[in-house]
C-alpha cells in the first residue's frame, strides 16, 4: 500500500488534518486502532472557543454536532464566594460527531480510513520515515512520503524515533495535568447553561482546577471534571472529583452517562512539529493551553499548519526537515508562542496558595476582559501590569509582587524567543539552547 501521507490516529487533530490534507487534494490513509464509532471519542470537556473555527475557516458545529452554546467562562475564587466572569463565545461540541463529520468530509475527497489498524512500527531508511508497519489482523507495511502522528499522549510514533530527532520530545509528567469527567443529566434544571464554571482550590484540584460545563442544548446535562498536576503522587483525580464535587447537593440522584479520564499535556508545544518524513499535531505535538488545558482549538491550528507544510514539501519532491519546516513558522506564530508564555504563567499559577487565589480573585486583580486578553495574546498589556502591581502593591503583597514582575518579563521573552523561532533546522539546537537557559533562569527566579 502507498501513500503521499499516512495519519496514524483518527482523534480530534488526525480528523482535522484529514479534513485539511482532503482539501488539498493529497492521497493519504488515516488509521486508528478504533473503528468509525470510535472517531474522536476520547474523553474531553467538549468546549472549543468559536474563534478558531473562524480564524481556520472551519464549518461550525451544527445539527446533533452541536450541545450547547458557550457565553462565557465564570472562574470561583476557592471559596466559591467570589468570581470573575470571561466573556467569550463557544462551544460545546459532540466530539465524536464533529470529528466524524471532518473525517467524511475528506473521505468524500479521496482520503481513506482504517479504524481496527493499530501503527505498530516506522519504517525509516537514509534518515527519513518512509512508511509504517500496521497491525489489522495481519501486518502490513503502507509507504508514504510522510508519516503524522497524531495518536495523542500515546506519540505512538514518534516515541519510537531517534532521540536525537526533535519530535521524540518525552513529556515529564510536572508538565501535563490528570483530568477525570463524567458526563451526567441532572434532577433540576441548571441555572444560566451557556456560562461554563471553572473552581480554583488548591485542596480540591492542586496544581489544576475543577469544572461544571453545560450542554446548553441539551436540558440537565452537564460535564463535571477535575484535573490535578500530573507528578502529584496518591492523588487521584476521580476521588478527590467524588469527594468534594459529587458529594454536592445539586448532583443527588443524577444519572452518570459517560466516565473517564485522560493525561493532558500542559506545556509549551514540542520542540518540532517535523523531521524527515514525519509530522506531529495535536496531543502527541503538546498544543495544549498550558493554563487552561483546552487542547481541541489548537490541535485544529496545528494540523492546519501541518497540512500545508506537507503540500509544500510533496510539491518539492523531498519531504525533509526543510522542506517541511513551514509547519513549524506557521504553528509557533499563530500559537506556539502563547503556549510558550502560557507555560511560564502556569508555572506561577501552579505555585499559589489557595490565600493567593482568593486574593487575587476577590481583589479583581485581572478582569475578565483582560484575563481573555492574556489568554488569547499569551500577554499581559503594560496597562494591566501596571494596574496589577498597583493594587498589590497598595495591600501590601511585596513578595507576590515581586513574582508578579517576574513572571510578566519572563512570559514576554519567552513568547518573543518563540516569534524567533528559527528558520530552518540547522539553527534549531541554538536556539533550544537560549530557550533551556531562559526557563532556568525563570524557575530560579522564581523559587
Ligand atoms: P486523541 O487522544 O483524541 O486521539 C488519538 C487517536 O490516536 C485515538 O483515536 C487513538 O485510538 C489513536 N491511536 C493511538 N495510538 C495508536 C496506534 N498505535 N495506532 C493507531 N491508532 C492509534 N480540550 C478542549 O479543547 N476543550 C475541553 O473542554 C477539553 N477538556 C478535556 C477534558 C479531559 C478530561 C481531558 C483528558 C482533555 C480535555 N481536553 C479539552 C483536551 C482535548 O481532549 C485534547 O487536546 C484533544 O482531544 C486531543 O486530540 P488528539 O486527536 O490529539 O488525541
Ligand atoms: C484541568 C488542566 C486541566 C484540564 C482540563 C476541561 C479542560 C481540560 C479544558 C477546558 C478548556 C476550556 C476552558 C475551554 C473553554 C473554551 C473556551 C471558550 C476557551 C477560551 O479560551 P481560548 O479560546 O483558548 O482563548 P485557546 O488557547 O484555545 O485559544
């Protein structure tokens, strides 16, 4: 079997790249060791900010596509007394039908789909990954000019790539969250279904948070999850979920209609999105948002940037770093370099005292509007700063002040180190390099 493209993975960023790769006319074969009922069904929160459809010129949700529509994102102080409300518009998406519906969409251009095929091996020759060994009840070897994982924290193929080679990039586990969800109809209907509810507490969700999101569309559904840092030994998302969540009045008598849980992974984006025959998107490439661990918008950005990197290089005859490289211009400036700043505020976020959180929560020292600036420019406006430091200031915070100035000079040189992003492979490791001693040095500021 031959290919231009192989996709190993049918989740929300391989059913993305099909729907990409199929527009542009490329002969690819998608696998998943799922079948077609099980297209994009790993467990999520199903919330997706509507901008990334428009900026992707993506189709929106629609039809049974569609749960509920988002207004806006209320964040509780961990007393639950005080909130900041984020406006924005979203949705909540059926994830397996959405992808479903972008993966047909590319079936009907000529792209074909393997579910039951489990990637098992690459095939590399000279240097490049010319092809893959498939398990589907008996081996196969499909070759192709390039192979995209996008098997999600699996990195089912590039964790078997040379590590020399900046895709096989391991995630440590400080670095990614553990989220647990359960989907489940409610007794009473709930109160404003478009706004989602997102609960910092240290005790609660360390090092992550808990959430309460309607389906707006749906009467009395709602998906209730919580997330802790990954590295935090004997804590376990589901039990600290049953005991401080479930235990709750408002959840007597609801039905549970879908549970599990999964890694997310909260950090910057991998070092490359491509080597010699090979691309990365999605989880297996760490586009998650290292704050709010949201990683379905960002995985439609990377394979969107993927896709056309691919074309570039299948015109050129050679699917080599080089040739491939636009993916990575592409993903760090549409994206990349607010994850990387992100990744710094996450750090300081994940260092909080639940005192702090409720401070800075009660004492408005980000609104909503501009926390949503922060979250989409990976940014903070030198106004807000100013603001911020005054008010802490003025209560006399000195030490979290200083952090404050800390962390907003290292998330501007942070993301400009990744508007630098070299451009082309040879200077990559120099800039790694800067990177690695940027972070030290932030970390030490910070400890
Ligand atoms: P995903 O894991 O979905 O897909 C990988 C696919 O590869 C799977 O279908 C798997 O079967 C296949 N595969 C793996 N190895 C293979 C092999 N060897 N051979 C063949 N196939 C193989 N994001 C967001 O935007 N909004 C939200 O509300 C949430 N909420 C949320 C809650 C929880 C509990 C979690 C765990 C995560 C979220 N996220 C989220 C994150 C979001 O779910 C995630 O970023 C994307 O679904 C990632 O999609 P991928 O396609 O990259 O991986
Ligand atoms: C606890 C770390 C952890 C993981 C849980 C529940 C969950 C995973 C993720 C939910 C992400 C979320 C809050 C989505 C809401 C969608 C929305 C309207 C986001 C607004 O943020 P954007 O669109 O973010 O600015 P990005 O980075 O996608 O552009």
């Amino acid at each position: 079997m031959s290919y231009e493209v192989l996709v190993v993975g049918a989740g929300f960023a391989g059913a993305s790249i099909a729907y990409f790769l199929g527009r542009l006319g490329v002969k690819a074969l998608v696998v998943d060791v799922k079948g077609w009922d099980g297209v994009g069904s790993k467990p999520c929160g199903d919330a997706i900010g509507k901008h990334h459809f428009d900026e992707l010129g993506m189709p929106y949700p629609e039809g049974d596509e569609l749960q509920g529509l988002v207004k806006g994102i209320s964040i509780y102080s961990p007393s639950e007394e005080h909130e900041v409300f984020v406006e924005g518009e979203g949705f909540e998406v059926h994830r397996i039908k959405y992808a479903q519906r972008l993966l047909s969409d590319a079936i009907s251009r000529g792209v074909e789909f393997l579910g039951g095929a489990h990637f098992r091996e690459p095939i590399i020759k000279n240097g490049y990954v010319v092809g893959a060994k498939i398990w589907a009840g008996g081996f196969k070897e499909v070759s192709s000019k390039v192979v995209v994982d996008a098997s999600g924290v699996a990195r089912s193929v590039v964790r078997l790539l040379p590590k020399s080679w900046p895709v096989n990039e391991e995630l440590s586990l400080s670095d990614a969250n553990i989220a647990y969800r359960e989907v489940r109809v409610l007794k009473n209907s709930i109160e404003k279904p478009e706004i989602l509810r997102i609960y910092v507490n240290n005790e609660v969700a360390p090092g992550g948070y808990w959430w309460f999101f309607p389906y707006s569309l749906l009467e009395g559904y709602v998906n209730i999850g919580l997330g802790v840092r990954g590295d935090l030994r004997g804590v376990h998302p589901k039990e600290l979920l049953y005991k401080y969540v479930f235990s709750r009045s408002e959840f007597k008598d609801s039905r549970v209609v879908e549970a599990g849980g999964a890694l997310v992974p909260t950090r910057r984006p991998i070092t490359s999105l491509v080597w010699n025959g090979v691309a990365v998107v999605g989880d297996a490439a760490y586009v998650v948002n290292p704050v709010h661990g949201g990683g379905k918008g960002s995985s439609m950005i990377s394979a969107k940037c993927v896709s056309e990197a691919v074309l570039n290089a299948l015109e050129a005859g050679d699917a080599s770093a080089k040739n491939l490289w636009k993916a990575n211009i592409c993903f760090m400036v549409r994206y990349g370099c607010k994850q990387g700043a992100l990744d710094v505020f996450r750090y300081f976020l994940q260092k909080l005292s639940n005192d702090d959180l409720e401070f800075s929560i009660s004492r408005k020292l980000v609104s909503g509007s501009e926390l949503n600036e922060i979250s989409l420019k990976g940014r903070f406006e030198v106004g807000v700063v100013d603001k911020i430091l005054k008010i802490a200031s003025l209560l006399r915070r000195p030490s979290l002040l200083i952090k404050l100035k800390t962390v907003v000079k290292y998330m501007d040189l942070i993301k400009d180190h990744y508007l630098n992003y070299p451009s082309t492979p040879e200077r990559l490791e120099k800039w790694v390099a800067d990177l690695n001693s940027l972070l030290a040095a932030y970390y030490e500021a910070l400890k």
